[in-house]
C-alpha cells in the first residue's frame, strides 16, 4: 500500500492550543495561504464533517477562503479541518527572515 505524506495547518480554533491571542497564528496562516495562492498550488482540502474539496486558493480572509476548482467554492474556515497541498511546497514561502533566526 502507498502512503503519502500530508502536509496540515488547523485553521481554527487557535485557542484549542492554549494562545495567547486569537490572532497568535494569523501571521503563519497568511504566509501558508498566500504562497498556496501564489503558486497556484492544487489542495485537498478537507472538512471537519469528513468532505475532501479540491482545488486552488483563489483569496481568503479570516473568515472564509474561496476555493477554485470545476466550481469556485467559497468555504468559512470554520468548517476547514486540514489543507493539504498535492506538491511539495518547501520552506523558501513559509518562513521570513525573522523566523529563521
């Protein structure tokens, strides 16, 4: 059986993991769905009731992300359990200067 590696972000609630702030995370969020975004990259993105959605982050906010696909989807974060990029991403997107010190 073929495994596959599933690169994941819990999008909400923040709080679950004892933050400070509601917005602790926004930083590395925005980071994370900006390069999806820049680089076209195609996710499985999957919901807290179990539903697998596919397709590229087309823009999002702290509310909702609109998805594009056969059907451009606009899906409130709420719902979202896990993004799960189809190709390696790496870090070069992800981390700015300031958190590689």
């Amino acid at each position: 059986m073929k495994t596959t590696k599933v690169v994941s972000i819990l999008l909400y609630p923040i709080a679950v993991f004892g933050m400070n702030s509601a917005y602790a995370d926004d930083k590395l969020e925005n980071r994370f769905l900006d390069c999806l975004e820049k680089e076209m990259v195609t996710v499985n993105l999957y919901l807290v009731n179990g539903i697998r959605l596919e397709g590229q982050i087309g823009d999002h906010d702290k509310n909702v992300i609109l998805l594009k696909g056969k059907f451009d989807q606009m899906v409130y974060t709420h719902a979202i359990s896990t993004i799960a990029p189809l190709k390696d991403l790496g870090s070069t997107c992800l981390y700015s200067k300031d958190d590689k010190d």
